[in-house]
DNA sequence: ATTTATGCAAATCCTTTGCAAATCT
DNA sequence: AGATTTGCAAAGGATTTGCATAAAT
C-alpha cells in the first residue's frame, strides 16, 4: 500500500496539525497553544467525543495544560471547518470524530448502552448521490444513524429474560 | 384504492386522535383537553416542526385556547412513545414529523434556508437491515440526513455569483 | 504595534422538573 | 374520591457571548 496515487496517501500526506495550520494561514487565523493541545489530543486516537469529553481528557493529559471550555467550543468549531472533524448531533449534545485521512463511514447507535458503532457501504453513498441528482440537490454530505440494540446488549437482555423465567 | 388489505387502508383505519386516545386508554393515561388540542394541532397539515413552533401555531388558531410550554414537551414525547410522531436532533433543537399513516421517507437538509425535504428510498431500507444483520445488531429504525444545498438556494446563489461579476 | 485568541463570568437556548392546583376517570 | 395532568416558576445541561487580558503575527 505505497502506491503514491492511492486516495489514503494523498489525504494524509500532512499531519492533522500540520493540515490544520494550514488551514489557519489561508484564513488568517492564528497557531495558537491552545489549538495546539486540542488538535493533539483530538487525534491521538480514533474516537468518537463530545466538548466535555476533550476537555477532561486534555486537563488529565499529564504535562499538558487545560484549556478553557469556549476555547475547546471555538476550536472544534474551526476543526470542522477546516475539514479535520465532523459534527453531529446525538441525543441533544454535540458528539466529534475525525473526517480526515479516515475512510468514510457511518454509524449504528446502540439505545442501549449508547455506543457508536462504525460501519462502511458504498451503496449509501451511490444512493445519496443519485437522490440529489434527482432533487438537483447538491450533496456535500449526510448522516446516517442506524438506530438499534448492539449484539452485546442484546445478549445482557437474553440473560435478565432469561433470569427472569427462571425465578418463576 | 379501496382494497382492506393495503397497507394504506390498514394503518390509516383510525385517525391520529382516535389512535392516539387508544395509546393512552392501553397505557392507563387521561386524554384531556390540552393533548387533544395538541394532536388537532399537529395532523393539522403534514409539516417539520419543533416545540415553539407547535406552541405558536396553536396559540394563534382561532378558538383555541393555548398550552404550556412544559406541556406541549410532555405530549410531544408521550406522542412519540405512541408512535405518531418522529422526533429526531436538528442543529441543536428537536424536530418532529408525523409517523402515523405516512410513508417511510428520508431527509435532504438545505444547509442554506435550512428546509427539509422529504424523499423516499427503498434501498436505504435495505441496505440499512442487512448492515444491521452482518453486524448483530437489532435494527430498530434509522435517521439518514442528506446535507447540502436545495435547487432554489442554488439558483439564488448563481444569481448573486452573476451580480457580483456585473460589478467588476 | 496591531490584530486575533483566550479565559472568565454571565447569558442564551432548549428542555426538564418540583409542586400546588386543576382535571380526568 | 383518587390518580393523573396542568401550569407556573425555577432548575438544568449544553453551548455561546461580552469583554478585558494575553498571545501571535
């Protein structure tokens, strides 16, 4: 996989930091400390987090000083902008994760123990494009949450079922 | 269409109140006068609509008296519970539409005037259940938002690229 | 030197909750 | 009567904003 024309090595021929600084100079903006600690942290593991999340995660880093909590809300906003996250919101808070050199997915969401799970289909987005053109809408992107109860949580509820008739 | 067998005429036997008043008998609850008002209200027209919304457009029909703000939430969520209203996270606050004798249907989102137009696609369906299937997960339902930008703001946009030029 | 970003405190927005009074069954 | 529901006021959680200070260009 070293083929210089592959999508994944032209996509992550920068850093995220160095793609984000990037960014900033085109737009005038600043490198500042505080962005960054956020955009190390964001990326020092693929996952999913919401503001609060990132923020304690940054004051337990040890070394790394935290960062105040607009500033985590004005960072991730220019994140997102820049391309680096993707935003959506689950269940009235706003939930992160990457959306750069990171192959494009979607999720399912357990209402049980409330985990993201990813999963990736081409389908979805031929079917996306198509109903655009449909439309003549132009498609920059879309969401899709499949709603259900995770192989593991569906198994804790055989259990207590289960259970349950046994004490009968 | 006046076959009993189709699924239109099925689920669509009794009107929204009348299966709503159902729900509430089944589950021990009172059909009073404000969830009665609010019902009217929300089969009123097939529409996208949050809580202010509901509130505003039912304090403003004529003869008809008006309902708390904490009120018209817990209805909004019991209606939900019943099955007649989707509720689904849109840019922070919560959208309901009818779930209740209308078709299954997917959304685009205009990113410009932020309208929600309905489509509708069989292979979202499928595709959506055979993921769940490949990954032991109970599918329960799904939300899929197609972002972008709508013919009409397209249009709007071409027009103001062009002044723009007009100028130079 | 100038402009942008930060952190604090306070504000805002949407939604939920405690509780006494009103309304159903 | 007895239980649930309402409306009010107030609380709550997530996110945003105003503004003086700090940091970056």
């Amino acid at each position: 996989m070293t083929d210089d024309f592959s999508l994944g090595a032209v996509e992550t021929a920068l850093s995220p930091l160095e793609r984000f600084e990037e960014y900033l100079q085109t737009k005038g903006k600043r490198i500042t400390q505080p962005r960054r600690r956020i955009v190390e942290e964001v990326f020092r593991q693929h996952d999913h987090f919401d503001a609060d999340q990132l923020m304690a995660s940054i004051a337990k880093s040890p070394g790394i000083e935290k960062v105040s909590r607009p500033t985590v809300y004005r960072a991730l906003e220019v994140l997102v902008e820049a391309g680096l996250l993707r935003k959506m919101g689950l269940g009235g808070r706003a939930v992160y994760e990457h959306d750069y050199g990171y192959p494009q997915h979607d999720h399912m969401h357990c209402q049980a123990c409330n985990q993201l799970i990813e999963f990736h289909s081409d389908d979805i987005q031929r079917i996306r494009d198509a109903v655009g053109r449909q439309h003549q809408f132009r498609v920059t992107g879309h969401l899709l949450i499949i709603n259900g109860v995770c192989r593991d949580c569906m198994r804790k509820q055989q259990r207590q079922r289960g259970d349950r008739l046994d004490r009968i």
